[in-house]
C-alpha cells in the first residue's frame, strides 16, 4: 500500500520543471468516495483488508503476533504513569495450529518516569488465556494477578485486529447497523469475556491506494476508528486513528497499526499513547505460564 504523500509527489516535480509556482496548480482531488458496507461480511473484509490482515492468495488472515512501542501516558492503580518506554507483545490463537501456550496472549513491558527524584518505576504485565502475572522483567518473578486477567484480555481483544477477530469467532452473533452513515459492527466478546458486548464503528472513507501492475489504483478503506465496550457495568470507549506502517523503513510490511490509541472508562481516562515502531511481521512472542503460577491456579 502507498501513502496519500505520494500523491503530491509528480504535481511538485512538474512544477518546478515548468517554473510554475505551485499555487498555480489546480487543486489534487480527494480520494474517491468510497462504498461502504452493506453487510457483516463485507464490512470486516473491508476493516481486515485495510490494515493488512489478509494474505496469500487466498486472502486469509495472517497477523497472528506483533509488537509496538509508544510513549504517553497510562492510569495505573488511579495514578498517572507517564511512560519513558513502553512495548506491548500480543499473541492471537492460529486457527491453521495447536498453540503450546494459551492463547491469547500480551506481555506489556513500561516504566513510569520518576518523580521527586524517586527510582523509575518498571512493570511488567502478562496475560495468557484466563492467567495473568507480573514480572520483575520479562519471564523472571512471576507474581500472580489473576484478578486482572479480564482487564488485560479486554486490551487483546479491543485492538484494531483484536475486533476483527473477536468478531468473526461471535459468528452469527455478530450484528452488522449503520449510524451516521458509518458502518457499525456489535458482537459478544470472547470467553471469558462473554458477558461483554462490543460495538465498533468503522470509517468507510478511502484513507491509502496501491497502485496494481496493470496501473489501476485499488482503494482501501473501512478503518476502525471507535470502540464502545460494556463489561461490568462499565463503558470502555478506545479511538483509533492516523493508521500507518510504523515498521523501519527498510522492513515494512504493509501491516497497518493506529499511532494514536485513546481509551477511556466512564469519561476517566485509561490511556494515551503514540505509537512510535513496531514489528509486524509475525514476530517470535510467546508467553509460557510459569510453573508457580499453574500451581497457584489449580489452587484456587
């Protein structure tokens, strides 16, 4: 896929070959108006086609792992954490494999800038399947938490790719509407999650174009742009936008993330961040349950 910029590419060279000033030219056209979706299936064809889910010639979904870094801020525990670093490592089930450790899956590794001249504060946070923990750093420590296993599943499940799954596993429970002209999808969240209810708004607007051998431009559209959750008797709302490749230049992957990712709970903010990097090329990331806490868990 090619970025809107590179539109404005042979306008500008144009210009200055014929010596025109540039607020001569006639104004570039937007991007067609797309068609938004009429149906469920056409609508998360549309969403996974749009950040790159679908690969192969058959068009299956093929983001399984990724990671990203972002700055910004968290509320942890009812306290801002500004971040100095943070990396998220998320895992979904494959449904071409037997997955060795539960799934899914998401190890998120910040540190809060210190305050009054105390010690940055690192944590480390893990859910696989229904278990969660913390660790001091990645795989050592393991301190139960399972009391935050739905918390940490819901931040899996809510992510762009995260809803076009979770979706698709809802199967007919999933429910297609439109408002305000944007198309709308509403389903059950995965166990354990069940009783959690999603509902995500889509923006049918042409946002990239990729330029096909024969000179056709395919348009791509159907971003997700807003997710209301009701869990708990709580109302999560997360934003996405500004959808770009955000792998190093020399290792895209046309895999889309959103670098700006805003969540908020009954109007308290959870979440601001920014992403900066990421890898989505189906990186390694894998997240063993510790023998300690297995033993606490048959527990309970």
């Amino acid at each position: 896929m090619q970025k809107v910029a590179s539109v404005l590419v042979i306008p500008f060279m144009l210009a200055l070959l014929v010596g025109t000033p540039l607020t001569a030219q006639a104004p570039q056209p937007a991007f067609p108006p797309a068609q938004p979706a009429t149906d469920l299936e056409s609508a998360l064809y549309k969403a996974a086609d749009a950040i790159g889910m679908l690969r192969g010639p058959q068009e299956r979904d093929g983001v399984v792992t990724f990671e990203y870094w972002a700055t910004g801020s968290i509320d942890l525990g009812g306290r801002s954490c500004q971040l100095t670093d943070y990396r998220a490592s998320v895992r979904y089930p494959a449904a071409d494999r037997r997955e060795r450790h539960p799934v899914p899956a998401m190890r998120v590794d910040f540190t809060c800038a210190a305050a009054g001249g105390q010690k940055a504060d690192r944590h480390v946070q893990v859910v696989a399947g229904e278990l969660a923990w913390d660790e001091t750093e990645p795989g050592r420590n393991a301190t139960p938490m399972n009391q935050a296993a739905q918390e940490r599943l819901l931040r899996i499940w809510t992510l762009p790719q995260g809803v076009i799954k979770a979706a698709r596993l809802a199967g007919a429970k999933a429910m297609f509407s439109t408002e305000g002209g944007k198309p709308v999808i509403t389903f059950p969240l995965p166990a354990p999650l069940q009783s959690g209810t999603v509902k995500a708004t889509l923006d049918p607007q042409n946002f990239l174009f990729h330029t096909m051998p024969t000179g056709v431009r395919r348009y791509f559209s159907h971003r997700i742009e807003r997710v209301e959750v009701r869990l708990n008797n709580a109302v999560t709302v997360i934003t996405y936008s500004d959808y770009r490749d955000l792998n190093p230049d020399d290792y895209k992957s046309d895999a889309l993330l959103p670098r700006r990712i805003v969540a908020e709970r009954n109007g308290v903010k959870l979440m601001d961040l920014t992403l900066t990097k990421s890898q989505t090329y189906n990186p390694y990331v894998v997240m063993p349950v510790p023998e300690t806490i297995k033993k606490a868990a048959a527990a309970r």
